[in-house]
C-alpha cells in the first residue's frame, strides 16, 4: 500500500521527519520534494539532519509568482499522483506546495490528509491563510496541533474529520535536539532574528525602521537570512547595525543550537513562535496576528509592530516570568500514523 507525502518548503522538511519514520513501518513511502526551496540550507541539509530518505521525485518547480508556481506544481503532482496511484496523499502546512498538492489530489479522487490543520490568522492577505483554508476544506482527515486549532474547524464545520493530535514539531525538536551543540555565539548574549514575510521585507522601509530599532540594543543580534530577505537587502542602499550579524539560513540543528543560547527571539516566523516556547525564549513576533495564539496568552511571545518607534525599549523590557505548560503534545507522529491506517482501511 502507498502512501505519497508532499512537501516543497522548510518547514515542511521538518513536519516530514518523525512522520517518514512512521508512516515507513507499515506502508510503502513516496516523498515528492515540489522544489519550492531549492537551495542547499533551505533543503537538502534538512533531509540530512533529520534523516529523511531522499524523495523519489523532485520537480524541480523553484520560484515565481503565487499562480505560476502553484500551477506548475498543480500540473506535475498530478501526474505523480496517477503515476503512483497512492492511497492516500499527506501534505503540511500553509505553503503553496500544499495548496497544489491538495488539489491535485482532490482532483483526481484521492484522499488526503492535513497536518498542522485549523490554524487560522484570520488575515487573508497573507497568501498563506488561503492555503491552509483550501487544504482543510479538501482533506478527508485533519490533524489539529491544538484545542485552538480544533475549535477554528469546529467553527467551519470540519470538526467530525478532525483530530487533536499535538504539534508534529514536538516529535522533530525531541529528535534533534540530542544532537545540538553550541554555537560560535554562545557564552556571548544575543538576540536571534528571522525575517521572511513578504508584507515585512517586501518594503525596505519596514526593514530601515526595524534595522534603526535593532542598533539601539546593547547586544548582538544574530540573523540567519532568508534568500527572499537577503535579495531585497543587496538591492538596497541599507547601512546594516553594527551589532547586526547577517549569516547565510542554517541546517535545523545549527539553528536549533541559536536558539537555545539566545537570550530572546524575534521573527515573523510562524513555527518559530512555538520552537521559543518550548525552548522557554521570550518571543517577540513581528506581526500584527499569529495563528499561535496560546503562546501569546500564555505570556511568552508578543506581537509588535515592526515600524513601532519604540520597539528597541520594548524588545529589551519584555521578561516574561509566567509558567510554560505543555501546550503541544508528544509522540504525535505515532498518533497520526495510526489514524491513517484506519482512514486507509475506511477507504479500502
Ligand atoms: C514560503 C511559504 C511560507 C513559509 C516559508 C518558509 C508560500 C506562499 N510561502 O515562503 O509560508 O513560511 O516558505 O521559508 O508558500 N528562494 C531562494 N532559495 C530557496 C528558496 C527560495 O533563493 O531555496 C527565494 C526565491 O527565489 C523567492 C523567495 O526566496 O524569490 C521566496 O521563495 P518562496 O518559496 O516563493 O516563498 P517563501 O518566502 O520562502
């Protein structure tokens, strides 16, 4: 029996991980890689790491605009789904990779199963929000990382096709996380920033304020760039902080390893929100929403607004000093894999 997975992006990269492992035990496993992120550190290294077999196929689709990606992508999962004829297709989050590999296997009739299922931003100018709608809407089975999540689906009359099954991300943190040593940056204080969405970079200004705020910190400020990021940057006049370390984007444990001896996060980031949590870092989000709620309420992340002209006071002020409950669960791979059996089962 087949079962085909579908990822494209990074974050993707990670979900896939614990799950591979599992889903392999039982069923015959065919990765397809859309080539969304192509480079060395935004891919190939988080197969290493991670220890995730090398897909059977990649498509090699890279960059371009939402619709011409999309439907490239769209285009060439379908024939890798009649190809394979799988029993059921498994796709990850929010990216346009899972936008086309959902489709596609609507399209043909072929169930498919959401992971990191009811996250909501409720802002549908993000080209993500509409992602993760349409992937939630066409799945045959969803897989809630938390009550929040369950509760958005319930709201959208998904509830009888969710589970609450915990974060995925808990399962791939647990596995790297033996293997994590320090960094050139450790024993130093520093803060760790990520910077990726098109509504924060695409405008230099955004990146000037942010830049001007950082340089008043009395640390460092540590920055692994996202080649979206990076490109706009290089094609500006910007004068970078003195205290501004621009690195190229690093393999998960190399990261994982930033962020367990920083002193606080900043990001735009969606997984990274939850990473700061469990690795108990004060976050500092950069958006006006996240789909994270609970890490908010529980008081350790924050959302700021990247041109707020006091942000470099507000950044150093924010010390969090509140209980971190378990929010997201543990051995969520093994709890998925064993609701996709019985969905394969249903359907055979
Ligand atoms: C995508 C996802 C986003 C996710 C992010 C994580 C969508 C709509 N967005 O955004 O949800 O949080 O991945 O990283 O799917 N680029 C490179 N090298 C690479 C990959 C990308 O240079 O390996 C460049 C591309 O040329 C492009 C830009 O980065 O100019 C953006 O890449 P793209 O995949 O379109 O979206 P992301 O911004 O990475």
């Amino acid at each position: 029996m087949k079962v085909m997975s579908v990822v494209g992006a990074r974050p993707q990269f990670i979900k896939l991980g614990p799950l591979a492992r599992e889903i392999e035990k039982d069923f015959e496993h065919i990765i397809v890689h859309t080539g969304q992120h192509y480079d060395h550190e935004m891919s190939n290294l988080l197969f290493e790491q991670l220890e995730i077999p090398s897909p059977q196929s990649n498509l090699g689709i890279g960059s371009g605009g939402h619709g011409e990606q999309t439907g490239r992508m769209l285009k060439e999962l379908e024939q890798e789904m009649l190809h394979h004829r799988p029993a059921l297709v498994i796709t990850f989050g929010d990216t346009n990779s899972t936008l086309a590999a959902c489709l596609a296997a609507s399209k043909i009739e072929i169930p498919s199963v959401h992971v990191e299922a009811g996250l909501r931003s409720f802002n549908r100018s993000m080209p993500e929000e509409i992602n993760r709608i349409i992937a939630d809407h066409t799945a045959e089975l969803l897989f809630a990382p938390t009550s929040e999540a369950f509760k958005h689906l319930q709201r959208e009359g998904l509830e009888d096709k969710t589970i609450v099954t915990g974060d995925i991300m808990v399962d791939s943190l647990k596995f790297i996380q033996r293997k994590v040593k320090s960094n050139e940056y450790t024993g130093k204080p520093y803060y760790l920033l990520t910077l990726h969405r098109p509504y924060n970079v695409d405008d230099i200004s955004n990146i000037k304020s942010l830049f001007s705020q950082l340089s008043q910190l009395d640390e460092e400020i540590v920055f692994p760039i996202h080649p979206r990021t990076r490109k706009i940057i290089d094609e500006s006049d910007l004068i970078l902080p003195k205290n501004l370390k621009i690195i190229s984007p690093q393999g998960y444990l190399e990261f994982q390893s930033l962020v367990k001896y920083s002193l606080k996060i900043i990001t735009d980031s969606g997984g990274l929100q939850k990473e700061a949590y469990i690795a108990g870092k004060p976050c500092i989000t950069l958006r006006p929403e996240t789909e994270w709620v609970e890490t908010v309420v529980s008081g350790w992340n924050t959302l700021m607004d990247i041109n707020d002209e006091y942000l470099s006071e507000k950044i150093a002020e924010f010390n969090p000093v509140n209980s971190r409950p378990d929010l997201y669960g543990n051995n969520v791979a093994y709890k998925m894999k064993n609701e996709i059996k019985n969905l394969i089962d249903r359907f055979n």
